[in-house]
C-alpha cells in the first residue's frame, strides 16, 4: 500500500523565511516539530547527515554577528550543505556595488539557500524578488529576526512544554529591536500574552497595536511573568540621544536580582545576546544557571536552523 507523502505546511516555491509576519501558526509549529528532532542529534558525537547533500550556502552578513552567523554556518555543515560565508568588509561593496548587483552576481553561481543579515530594514524582502533560490533573513534592521523568535519559542517549550496561556515580558529597547518585534508576532501567535518594558523613549508609538501591554515600570511589566526577555541598547541604531545615562537606564530597567522577583517565583529569564553586563542585566544574574535559559538559547538555534534549512530548501 502507498504511505501518503508528508504535506508540508510550507507551499511558496522558492521558500522564503523572511519573517514571522508571514508566517501561519501551522508553518511556526512544523518549523519547531521539526527542530525539536535535531536537538539530539546535536548533543550526540555523530552529528552530520545527509539530507541536505549537494546543496550550497551563502551567509551574507553585512552586519557584525558571533551567535547567528555560527550557528547558521554549523546548521548547514549538520546537514551536509557545503556553506560558504562572504566577509562583506572584504566584498566588492566597498567598491560601490549595490546589494543587488551582489546578488545577482553570487546567484549566477547557483546557490539554494543564502541567509542574509543586513542594517536595512527590507533587504532580505529585496534579494527574494531578485535571486531564484531560497532567502533566509539573519535579521534585517529594526525589522524582524525570525529565527531568533523560532529558538526562543523552542527553549520555552523545551522547559515550560508549552507556550499556550504563558505570560512574558520584553524589556529594554523595544524601539530599535527586530528580536522584539518577531517575537511578539510569534509569542502572541502561540497564544501567550506579552507585556513590553521600556523607557518612553525607547518604546516605539503604537506598539499596543501589535496586540501588547506595554509599561514603562518593571515592576508593573514584569508582574505574574513566567518569561523574562532582557534586551540590549541597540546603540549602533540610535541617531541622538534616547537615555540620560547607562547608569540611570541600569537603576530603572536592568534586571537585577531583585527585579525579578516582581515576576513568578519560578520565571525564567532570557536574552538574545550580545549581553551588555551591568548595562541592562546584572552579571551573577546572567550565569544564574537555576534561572538563565541563555546557554540553551544558543544551543537550541542550531536545531532550528538545521529545520528552517531543511524544510525552506527545495
Ligand atoms: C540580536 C540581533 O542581532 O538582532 N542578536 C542576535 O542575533 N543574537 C540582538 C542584538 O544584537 O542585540
């Protein structure tokens, strides 16, 4: 008898992960099914397969990156993608050419995935409609990061099962932060409900909108949390003056021992890093193995990049 071929949730030819804006709740859970099958297979000492055999890679990051530009690099290599990471400080762009110029000139090489992180919100959206292969978006401006939601909602789900009914806050600078925004969209999605915390400045207008309580008092914002999301200052993204002093912006919005304590007895805390010690989170804090999920935040990305290669590569 015939076995029925797996429908995939994820239907548009090439595949685009561009953000968690387009995205359906059925496509964000096949992506955490599916990366939920690598987590193993990573902390096992045979971790290479095959099923990605012949394809090739291109990480364009034009931005600087330590956590996602590696992890994208391992998730491919697992997969038996051949990878290749262009260092943009070294590219033709320095000579003037546009990103589209560099994209048409890498897509003649034939590539089947290129991920891309770039300071213009939109960019990967552009490269899409340029390139015929798949366009997977490292985080482009202030815009959206959606692989860095997906392996937030993976390590939620790894510890609290679910994220259903949850309640978690984002703190710190909302305004200049594309992990805020994908993970509003794909928290909310996944039916939690998400408080933000910033200072007026940093809290960009209309927020509420976006289906969002938002406070600029912690320990309001941070009242009943199971979830505690700690943001950087994204101060290369800042033209002018958003805060008096880091010392002040520490006193009122980092999070420190006591601060958490506003939130459920049992609340976890997260950060997406580069963390800022001392700037908006206390340093014994963020290595508090009872309470920081930011080591397993880090692991977990490589399984949901090995899924979102996987299932976006044709
Ligand atoms: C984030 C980013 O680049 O948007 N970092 C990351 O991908 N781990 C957050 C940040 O830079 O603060």
């Amino acid at each position: 008898m015939a076995t029925a071929k797996k429908v995939s949730a994820i239907k548009n030819t090439p595949k685009h992960l561009l953000g968690i804006q387009n995205l359906s709740v059925l496509e964000a859970k096949e992506i955490l099914t599916e990366a939920k099958s690598f987590i193993k297979l990573n902390r096992g000492s045979s971790k290479k397969l095959d099923i990605l055999r012949g394809k090739t890679q291109i990480n364009l990051f034009f931005e600087p990156s330590t956590r996602t530009q590696s992890s994208f690099d391992l998730a491919g290599k697992r997969l038996g993608v051949d990878v290749m990471t262009m260092n943009m400080g070294n590219s033709a762009l320095k000579k003037g050419e546009t990103l589209i110029d560099t994209a048409m000139t890498l897509n003649a090489m034939h590539p089947d995935i290129i991920v891309i992180r770039h300071q213009d919100s939109g960019a990967p959206n552009l490269l899409s409609q340029k390139v015929n292969c798949t366009v997977i978006n490292a985080g482009d401006g202030r815009r959206e990061h959606p692989t860095q939601a997906l392996l937030d909602a993976l390590t939620i789900i790894n510890r609290k099962d679910s994220i259903e009914g949850l309640k978690i806050a984002i703190c710190g600078d909302i305004l200049h932060s594309r992990v805020a925004r994908s993970n509003i969209y794909l928290m909310n999605m996944l039916g939690a409900e998400v408080n933000v915390i910033a200072p007026k400045t940093l809290m960009p207008r209309g927020i509420d909108n976006l289906g969002v309580k938002s406070f600029t008092d912690m320990k309001k914002g941070l009242d009943g949390c199971d979830i505690v999301m700690m943001l950087r200052l994204q101060n290369e993204r800042m033209q002018g003056s958003f805060l008096p002093s880091k010392r002040e912006y520490y006193e009122f919005f980092g999070l420190t021992p006591e601060k958490l304590k506003f939130a459920k007895k049992d609340a976890l805390l997260m950060h997406p890093g580069p963390m800022n010690r001392g700037v908006e989170i206390d340093t014994k804090l963020a290595d508090d193995i009872n309470v920081s999920l930011v080591k397993e935040q880090v692991e977990l990305g490589v399984a949901v990049r090995m899924a979102c290669l996987k299932l976006y590569c044709k």
